[in-house]
C-alpha cells in the first residue's frame, strides 16, 4: 500500500515520527467539507511544530500527546484537540472550529484569533490572546502576565488567576476573570457585569466545558477605559 | 554725524535655525510629536555619490538596442515549489490599503503586472482591487495581522514576513482617526475613527530562532508552494541578513533608512536606521558568508528613483530593488498640477507629506470617496507601466554601457564613488584611486 493513500473509513491513524509534518498537513489540507475522513488520530506528536495547521474542514483531529510551536494554527472549521500540552502560539491566527487543549498552553495561545473556540485545560502562559481579534478563549486555569495585550475583539474567560498587566492597551474584547488578577494594564478597567454579559459568559462556560459548578456570578468583567483610542499627550506616561 | 562702525549684521543660528525654532514652538503649541508620511528629508549619502566607469579598452560595451541585455529575475528559488519570476527587477513596495485608497492599490496591480512586476500588500489586509488586478502579489504578515487569513495566504504567490521597515526600524504601524474608514475598520476588526498604533513585534514569536519555526508554520500552512521573504529595515544589516538566512527565508528584502513611510514619527523616520548605501554592502557580505549569494535573492530598497539607482544597487549585489515613493509620484503624488489645492493645506507641490489626515488631493493616500474618487487607477498604471518601463531601459542602458548581458551581471568593480562617505559604505574605490576607505589601496 502507498503511504499516502489512507483508509475511507473509520478514524484515521497518522504516525507522525514515521511519516512526517509535511504528509500530515497536505493530507488534511486535501480534506474538503465532503470527506467522509472526518476522524483523524495523530500519534507520536513528539513535540512537532505547525501540526494540523492551516485545516479548513469540518474534521475531528485528536493529537495524542504533547505539541511544539502553532498547532492548529489558522485553523478553520476543524475541531482539534490536544491530548497533552501545548508549545507556543497554538491556535494563532484561527479562524473558526474549536481546538482543545487537555493540559497546559504555552506563550501567545490563541493570538490574533479570529473565530472559534479555544479551550485550554489547565493553565495558559504569558500573553494569551494577545492581540485576538473575535477567538472565544476559555482557560480552565490560570493565565500569565500580558494576557489580551491589545486584544481587538473576542472573550476570554479565565477560571483561575491572570497574571500581571491583563489587557494592556486593549479595545474591545471581553475578559472575564474568576479569580484574582495580579495587576491590570494600561486602558484596561472592571467594568459592570450586565446581564448579557452573565448569558453569554455561561454560554461560554459550557461550551468550554468548564465545571457546572462554576457559576458566571463569579467573574468580574474588564475591558478598554477606551482612554488611549485618540492620542492625548497628557496620557503620554500611560505607555 | 552717526558712528562710522557698521551694526552687526542680523546673524541666525546654524543650531536654532528658523527650521529647528519652528519645530520647537509646534511641539510647545500642540503637545504631540511630528507625525508624517514620506522618507527622511535629510541629506544622505546616496547612489548619486555612485558612477559607473563605462567601457574601455579592457572592457568592451553591447551595442544598445541590438545586443541583448536581460532583466528577469527568479525569486524565492530556494525552498518555494513555486518561485517567482518577473520580467523586471523593480517590484512595488507593501503599502497599506489604509494609507492608500483602493483606487491607488488598484493603480499599483495595474502598472504592475503590465510591466511584468510584482506588487506587495501592506498593513491592513489584503484587498480586491490589488489581488484582482496583480499578476504576481506579495502578502505581507505583519506584527498587527490586521486582516491575516489562510486564504489570503493561499491566493498570494509570495508572502513577506515584516520585521521592520527602513523608515522606522523597531516601530509599528500608524494610522491615524482621519483614516480609520468603515471598511478599514471592518478589514482590521477595529473601531471607526481612532488612532490605530500597530504592534512593532510579532505577537506569537521574538528571536531568530522562534522565526524559523514562524517560517515553517507558514510553509506548511501553504504546502510549501510560496517563497518566504523576510523583510528587514536596515538597522544591523549583516546580522539581520544572515538571521534571516538561517530562520528560511528564500528572500530578504532589506529597506534602508530613506524608505518611505505611511505616517511615522518625523523624529524616527530622521534620527533612525542607516542610508540603503551602507546597507546594500553588509547584507551582500552576509549572503556570500553563508555561500548564500544569489541563492537567497536580496531586494533593496528606500529611495530608489531611476534606472542608475536600480543599476546601482544591482551592481552592489542586489537580486532587485523596491520602490513605494517614486511609485505613488509615477501615480501623480505631489503633482505640481496640484498647487492650488496643496497650498490651501498650507503646503507645496513637492513637499505635502501629511498622508496620515487624508486629504489627499491626489486621491492617493485617503480614504475619503470624494477624493479618491479623482483618481482614475487606468491612467494611472499606465503612468507606473511607463515610469518602471523608463527605469528598466535605464538599467539596461548603463548595463551595455558596462558590457553585461544581464543586469545581474553588474558588479562593484564597474563602479567608483564620490566622496570618502560613500566609498567607505559602498565599498568602492574613490574616484580616480584605488582607494577604499577602511580597506587597502591607496590615493
Ligand atoms: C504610503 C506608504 C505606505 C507604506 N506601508 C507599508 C506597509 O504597510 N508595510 C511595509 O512593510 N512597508 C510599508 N511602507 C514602506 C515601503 O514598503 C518601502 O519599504 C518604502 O516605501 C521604500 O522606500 P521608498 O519609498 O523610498 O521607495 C510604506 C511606504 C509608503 C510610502
């Protein structure tokens, strides 16, 4: 059997180690909204970077194990869990699906996002969701300093702590934080929790999979004092 | 009878001159810095400190419009399944739709493809009017990713990892509220009106090394069918270069501190970054270091003009150059025609530079419809089909001149320099010595 030629049916069994990155991602680029290979398996992850990235089809993608650097990076429609941690910037730049992260994320989860769902098991590192432009991100842990820095648009939801400078220079995205947060950036402020925000973020809550028994009366919300849209000089010690 | 001894004559500052003093009291009177469009206005050494020495007896020349002389040019051979080739080797430099009008990018991917080039995208996204009308189009994936997606990605047939630019090496982006339109807030996912500052890093990597693996990512996003540039102000340029190198790049497009600018800090664009003369020589050595030279392709820009720059710069060891400004003059920017209208901004034909508020009479970088509405992007490719056609002719003329076949055949021996400046950044003898500073040789 040619290596490249893969079964029609059930789940797909890709061996990374064995077969490598560029075989993985041009087979699943291949994938189209009418593949009937919707369930795919990657094992022997080993830390790769750029795994699954660039997907644009509505498939099931489990990596079994640890990844390095953008797994799942610019994702479309795919829904692509990580059986382990995840190494910087995964799910950067998504446009849409849902990629879940068993164990921890590096640096940069989910930056720039456009779309989609990102959920994060355990905690995530510095700079989640920087610059995120419309990515839900749900963080079942704690996040680290720098987090939503510029963030656009978009939620995220962390049900641990936030480290320090949380959405500094932000504009319009969302952040809702359960426990403490360490320090707020420049322009970031608590902003009163309404009740759309009350529906939306238990949406998000079970949507991220979170615990039922966390309850979205236990966040606080923060967002843009929107101080630093139009340049003033007297702010000028704000940046 | 008055005294005999003449007063004083009235002498000015050389420090304070009446420039610096205005500067002062704008500062004292608005509280902001000086932001504006345009490269640095300074004097620089520059290629006009150049000359050819032409043919000789030792050398002789190709008979002009007989002998053939080529311009093509292959890039992003090293790694991409699918490099490119122009016919010229002067390609259009990114510029953000934001800072340009559709009409104006449409112009670009017009006069463009019509003289066999490439055109580059920008901050801010890419637009239709470009993609539509660009044979070959460079996506640019900047710090800001205003508006990256993956089928932009795919629909680009090369994709330029911005690092920095020469007018600001280790700034971001600037788009002031004037600008910020519903549809260039809609394409950056950002308010309408405010002022947009971009990030001046990459969020989700910092260092060489990280680079590298950005560089894969971006790979196999695209199957690895698009060439990878890299692009670089000229702050370091033989490390940046070879950084470069190392990380993947198949091109490294290296902009010198006189590279225009949509609208940056007066005091950056000016006090920032080194003359595209002293860089061309230090990027080139780092590819030959690294075995790399014409391998990796090295494009050049910031204040390229006419076919002697683009000659020029070819004969230092660059694979092709870059223009934005004499791009956007060729579309009729700072058009003498347009007096009257730039006097009533309080400026002159030549010297209007405040891109940023949008009042473009040219309707070039604005995004008011009744202004940009005046320009006629038809007319106006024609315009940069012509000019970069003249250029390339230009080339082409020194390079017979020279006795090269190909533009690329051009070489620093063909050249000699000026002044002690140049020489010494361009690494070519002065003229009438074989005297290059800091090397051997002597007057
Ligand atoms: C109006 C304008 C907009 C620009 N926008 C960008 C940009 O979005 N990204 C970028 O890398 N460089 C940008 N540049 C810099 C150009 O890509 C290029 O480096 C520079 O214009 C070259 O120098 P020259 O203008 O002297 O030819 C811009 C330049 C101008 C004039």
């Amino acid at each position: 059997m040619k290596s490249n030629v893969l079964e029609q049916t059930a789940t797909q069994t890709f061996d990374l180690s064995a077969r490598g990155l560029r075989e993985l991602n041009s087979s699943l680029h291949a994938l189209s909204g009418a593949t009937n290979m919707t369930a795919w398996e990657v094992v022997n992850p080993k830390g790769a970077h750029a795994i699954a990235a660039g997907v644009d089809a509505p498939v099931d993608i489990s990596v079994m194990g640890s990844t390095g650097y953008y797994c799942a990076g610019m994702n479309k429609q795919a829904t692509i869990r990580v059986k382990g941690s995840a190494g910087p910037g995964v799910a950067e730049n998504m446009m849409s699906g849902t990629v879940i992260v068993d164990g921890d994320a590096s640096q940069y989860a989910g930056a720039t996002g456009r779309g989609g769902l990102l959920v994060i098991k355990g905690n995530a590192s510095s700079r989640c969701g920087i610059s995120m432009k419309g990515v839900e991100i749900v963080v079942h842990g704690n996040i680290g300093h720098m987090s939503a820095f510029m963030a656009q648009s978009g939620s995220l939801v962390v049900c641990g702590d936030a480290g320090d400078a949380l959405g500094d220079s932000l504009y319009e995205a969302k952040l809702f934080v359960r426990g403490s947060v360490k320090s707020l950036g420049a322009d970031c402020i608590e902003k009163e929790m309404r009740p759309e925000h009350l529906e939306h973020l238990a949406d998000l809550l079970r949507r991220g999979e979170c615990d039922p028994t966390i309850k979205p009366e236990e966040f606080r919300r923060y967002g843009s004092a929107r101080k630093l849209y139009n340049f003033n000089i007297d702010n000028a010690s704000a940046y | 009878m008055t005294s005999e001894f003449p007063h004083t004559p009235p002498r000015k500052s050389y420090t304070f001159s009446d420039a610096v003093n205005a500067d002062i009291r704008r500062a004292a009177a608005t509280g902001i810095y000086d932001i504006r469009g345009g490269g640095t206005k300074r004097f620089l050494p520059h290629f006009d400190d150049l000359l050819f020495l032409g043919a000789s007896i030792s050398r002789y020349p190709l008979e002009g419009y007989r002998e053939k002389c080529a311009t093509d040019v292959w890039l992003g051979t090293r790694h991409a399944k699918k490099p490119i080739h122009l016919d010229i080797p002067v390609t259009i430099a990114g510029m953000s739709f934001g800072a340009l009008s559709g009409p104006a990018k449409e112009a670009l991917g017009r006069g463009a493809s019509a003289a066999g080039t490439s055109t580059t995208t920008g901050d801010g996204g890419m637009t239709e009017e470009e993609r539509g009308h660009s044979k070959t189009l460079v996506y640019q994936y900047l710090p800001s990713r205003y508006g990256m997606n993956p089928d932009d990605l795919r629909r680009a047939d090369a994709i330029e990892v911005v690092v920095g630019q020469g007018a600001k090496p280790g700034g971001g982006g600037m788009l002031l509220g004037q600008k910020i339109s519903d549809r260039v807030a809609m394409m950056r996912n950002l308010p309408k009106g405010i002022d947009q500052r971009s990030a001046c890093r990459h969020p989700d990597w910092t260092g060489p090394d990280d680079l590298e693996i950005k560089i894969l990512e971006l790979r196999e996003i695209t199957d690895w069918e698009k060439p990878i540039y890299v692009k670089i102000g000229g702050a370091r340029p033989y490390y940046d270069t070879a950084l470069a190198v190392k990380a993947g790049a198949d091109v490294v497009v290296l902009d010198g501190m006189q590279g225009g600018t949509a609208a940056t800090q007066d005091v950056f664009i000016e006090h920032v970054g080194q003359p595209i003369l002293a860089c061309i020589p230090q990027a080139v050595k780092a590819l030959q270091d690294l075995g790399m030279h014409r391998k990796v392709q090295l494009i050049v820009s910031g204040g390229i003009r006419s076919g002697a720059d683009v000659a020029k710069a070819m004969a230092l060891g660059a694979d092709a150059v870059a223009i934005g400004t004499a791009a956007l003059i060729a579309l009729g920017d700072n058009d003498p025609a347009l007096e009257a209208e730039y006097q009533k901004l309080g400026t002159t034909a030549g010297a209007y530079d405040d891109w940023h508020e949008g009042k473009d009479p040219a309707g070039i970088t604005t995004q008011d419809p009744e202004l940009y509405s005046r320009f006629d992007p038809v007319l106006g490719g024609r315009r940069l089909t012509n000019y970069l056609k003249v250029m390339t002719l230009e080339a082409q003329t020194i390079a017979r001149a020279c006795g090269k076949n190909h533009l690329h055949n051009l070489e620093p021996e063909d050249l000699c320099a000026l002044t002690i400046e140049a020489a010494a950044m361009a690494g070519v003898p002065i003229a009438g010595t074989s005297w290059i500073p800091g090397r051997n040789g002597s007057f």
